[in-house]
C-alpha cells in the first residue's frame, strides 16, 4: 500500500494543494512538545478529502468516465467527488438525504454535480447508491472504503515527513478510518519508530472500541459536534489496515472539541471545523501525551458561522480570548 | 528608510514569525489576476504591530529599559508592546480608555503590562501618555508615528518581495499611515515599477483625503467596523512618506469589508479582521482594478467571535458558502 501513496502523490500534484505546516510558540509552551499542525482545512474544498477523490478518479478508463460517477455523502466528500468530477469532466450524482443542510446541497451543486435525494428514514444511501450504479453503469467513489482513496489520503502525510523529516508522534482523526488507515501506512513507510494515534469523539468511539478487542463495532447516528466523525463504522477494508498500522486509539470530550477550536480560532486564526481539531484536542485534554515532535492532521476547515458562532460562544475561552 | 526597513529584517529574525504568503484558486478566477496575501493574521499577538513594536524597543538603551515604556492604544499595538516588553525584560504600561473591551484588556495584562485607564471623555490619551512619561521616565512606544515603528512594519512587504520577486501592485491597508509607509518604503526600495496602493474604509477616509489635497485631514470617532483605521489623522512622519511613497489611495464600503471577511473565511479558513481585509475588499469589489501579480498585506486577524458572527450572518454570503 505505500507504493500506492507514492504513486498517488504523483498522481494529485498539480492538482491538490501541497498544504502548509503550521506551528505556535504558545502551543508548544503551552503542551511542552514541538507540535506541527498539516492544515488540510487549506486544501481544495476545504478538506483532505480531494486527495483521495482526485487520486480515484483520475484513474479510471475513459470508459469509465463516459458513463459518470455516483457517491454518498452529505459532507466534504461529496463536494470533492463534486470538484474532481468538473476538473476531469465527469458527470457525478451525489445521493444525500432529503434533510441535508441547505448549504451543503448548494456546495454540491456549484461544483456542478447531481443531487439525488433520499429519504433516510427509508431507505440506506448505501444500497441507494448500489441501485443506481447497476441501473446507470455509474461508478460508485465511496467515501472511504476503497483502495485509492484510502492511498489518496495518505498523502498529507507523507508531505508531512518529506517536510519535517523526524516525528515521534502522529495525531490523525478518525471517522471511517480512510485518513487514518492512509496515514498509518505512509507514517510506518516513512518512518517506523513514528508512534501514529487515531483520534475519535468518545460519542462516536466505535473504532477504537473496535481496535481494543479487535471486533468491528458501530455506533448510530452519534450526536458528536465532530460531524465528520459520525460514519457508523470502520469499514471492510480499513478496519484490517487500522488493526495492522495504527499504534493507539483514544477518543476526547465534545468539552475538549470545543476548546482546540477556540484555541486553533484565537490563537491561531484558523477555520478548522470539529472534526479537524480532533488531534489538538487529544493534545491540549492530555488525552494524548505529549512530547518531542507531534504531527498533527488538522483534517478540514468547513464549518457555517452559526456553528462556529456556537462553539466559540461555549465555555470560558471567549472571556479570556 | 529602506536601509532602516533592511536593518528591522534582521534586529526581528528569530522574534517575528516569517508569516506565510497564501493564495486561492477561486480568488484568482474571481479577480482575473494572481493575488497574494501577506497573513499577518498568522504574526504573534495576530498582527503586523509586532513587528514595529519589536524593532523599536529592542534598540532602546538599557537606561531606558531600566525606566520601562508606556504607550496608548487599546488594539493590537497595545498587545504587541505588552509582548515585546515580557520578551525584552522591560515594565510596560499601556494607556487604556475605561471603555476598552475587557478581552482586550485582559489580553495586554495577560503578556504582563500594567493598563493604565483614563475617561476618554475627559481626557486625550496622548496628553495622559505625555504626563506620564515626563513624571516617570518612561520611554513612549508611539503606535504608528515613530521612525523605527515605520520600519518595523515595512519588513512584512519587505518578505513579499524576497519571496515572489516581482509584483505589478501591492494593497495595504491604512490607519496612521505606519504599515502604509514602511511598505510603500519597501515597495520603492525593492520594486519601483509596483504600484502601492492604501485602502481606506469611505467611513474613514481622512487619509485619502489627505492624500488627495496634500493637507492633511482627520476624522473623529467614525463608525467603521474595521477598528484598527479609526485612528483620526495620519502622523507628522508618515502624512509626507504616504505623500512621497504612495502612488494611490483607494476606499471602500462597509458592506465591502463584510464580504472580504466572509471570503476569507468561507473559502480561505482564514480568520481575519475588518481592517485587515481592506485589501481584499477592494480587489472583491473592483474598487481598485486587479490585473497581473498583486500583494496584499492581510494586516490582522484579531476578531471576537460575536463580531466574527455579526459579519457572518450579514448579506448573501452565509447562504451560498
């Protein structure tokens, strides 16, 4: 699999942004580590997510690519299989339930793909998805379960060695474990004494319940603010990749959430949206540790000013900011 | 002056940060040119002002840091004379108005100066400076009128150059005239042919006035939301650099700035504040032309977030992001 993030690497230059590498004096003071934040909130459509998008997409046959591409997701997926789709002149459906934030649907459609509606309370967007593909000949782009998304992810990562050579530590957030798995991999071609922990809401802790006794759980429908983070479950491939590559799982507060996106917010001025403050949250709670040189996946940036607005307005933070 | 900003490059390496030059594909296209921005949001004390601060009171002789500094400002400046004085060892009071925002108050106190308050309606902060500085032997940090405050904050246009070489324009905002002149200084030291634009909100435009007729002319307490250009007038030392240096001095609406904050933040994840997103407001709403290689000094990004939310939730832009 690490040959095949290096391939993908290739693959989504020119295309991806090589995203920067941010650091604070106040946070290293404040955790006592040199921490390195790789802020794929800056990356196309606002989250890692292009990378596996491009990297799966391009590489299908013009054949392919005539019929058109269907996915699932009402989130930064479905505007990176949106934005890859224009880029390459595929058309793409979207399946996202009917009650999806309006805004997201908007984001869908300006990078000019097909919404097709589903009604969650009846039908699965999986086996909607699976439908439609057969009917039409699409081909399906899962968010995470999938060899070339998973090596596309990978590739912050790997920018993240090339650049800082030595890490003692990686922090990456968890939901299907696409970043996760695509990660691990690159941390342990690169560097194998690199510890690499999976960050998850402890309301949404089905991977790493699913890492401690080695037995796929799930969780349904968890009401973490980390939105990214909500998938029900590892998946058919990355729950094997997790098991072999990743070193620890721990989960933090919806309290410890909200404080790394105030602090990233004042401290840093960076829009980072809950799920892309997972790791800092591990490192500011002391969930994680710290200590040496610890990166950090900062996974993406998309989040509306009303829920910004609400999670800065939370807590004690915002009277001493 | 150029030699003073070339000397501030080096007296503030390894104090400053070397604060990252950020683009956007989406900006590009909107505009029609290659666009630039200078994120001093990403400075410590989340500014430019660091940068003068430093450069001045680094060069005091230790008699004077013995005495300790004052200054006025209830901003950024304020901040940034806190910090470097904790950093350099040397007492700092600053002269606040009563009716300073607690968070930013508390912001000063907490890099460790004393805040000394004062009724603005019966008193002028400068006067209350002056007095002091006379009863106590403390040296005074001016904000913006003050040769080695200019050439500090003229070494952020300086690192633009270094780093992209050529540029047909640069945009930067304009409060006194300090970040305004020590740029156009660089600009003119580095680039003759660029074309130095200051950009003012038309709530504010005392200094596009004075620009334009030569005299200078001042406002009083206007109600711009970008805070940081409230100051009344140009100063006695940058009115003639802004006269000499400048090659234009453009305006532009509230509503501008609100959609400038906006970009940044829905599509560049950067937390920027009113004032610093003057530049991008006048390339977003054509009031100066964009064509070719354009830099703009994104000049801070200290915003709470009930302001932040205040311009997210104005207009148009909240729908469609």
């Amino acid at each position: 699999m690490f040959e095949l993030i290096k391939a993908a690497r290739k693959r989504i230059q020119g295309y991806a942004n090589r995203t920067p590498i941010m650091t604070s004096r106040t946070l290293n003071e404040l955790v006592g580590a040199e921490v390195f934040l790789k802020c794929e909130n800056f990356q196309r459509v606002g989250a890692f997510k292009f990378r596996g998008a491009f990297n799966a997409i391009s590489q299908l046959t013009d054949e392919q690519r005539s019929r058109g591409i269907i996915t699932y997701s009402s989130g930064n997926h479905a505007q990176a299989v949106a934005l890859v789709g224009r880029l390459l002149g595929v058309r793409t459906k979207v399946v996202m339930p009917t009650d999806a934030p309006l805004t997201k649907r908007k984001a869908t459609e300006g990078y000019g793909a097909t919404v097709i509606d589903y009604d969650p309370e009846e039908t699965e967007r999986e086996e909607m998805a699976k439908v439609l593909k057969s009917e039409h000949g699409y081909t399906l782009i899962p968010p995470y379960d999938h060899r070339d998304i998973i090596a596309g992810q990978g590739t912050a990562a790997l920018e993240v060695f090339e650049e800082l050579k030595t890490l003692d530590m990686m922090l990456v957030p968890c939901g299907g474990g696409g970043l996760l798995s695509g990660s691990a991999i690159a941390c342990k071609g690169m560097e194998p004494a690199c510890r690499i922990v999976g960050i998850e809401p402890e309301l949404a802790d089905d991977a790493t319940r699913s890492f401690h006794t080695k037995t796929l759980h799930s969780v349904k429908n968890p009401s973490t603010i980390a939105d990214g983070t909500r998938t029900p479950s590892l998946g058919k491939l990355t729950f094997p990749l997790v098991l072999q590559y990743v070193d620890a799982m721990k989960t933090v507060s919806e309290a410890a959430i909200v404080k790394a996106v105030q602090f990233l917010f004042y401290r840093m001025k960076l829009v980072v949206e809950p799920s892309g403050a997972l790791g800092l949250a591990a490192l500011l709670s002391g969930a994680v540790p710290a200590a040496g040189r610890v990166g950090v996946i900062v996974s993406g940036g998309n989040i509306d000013g009303a829920t910004l607005w609400s999670i800065l307005n939370t807590g004690s933070e915002k009277e001493s900011a």
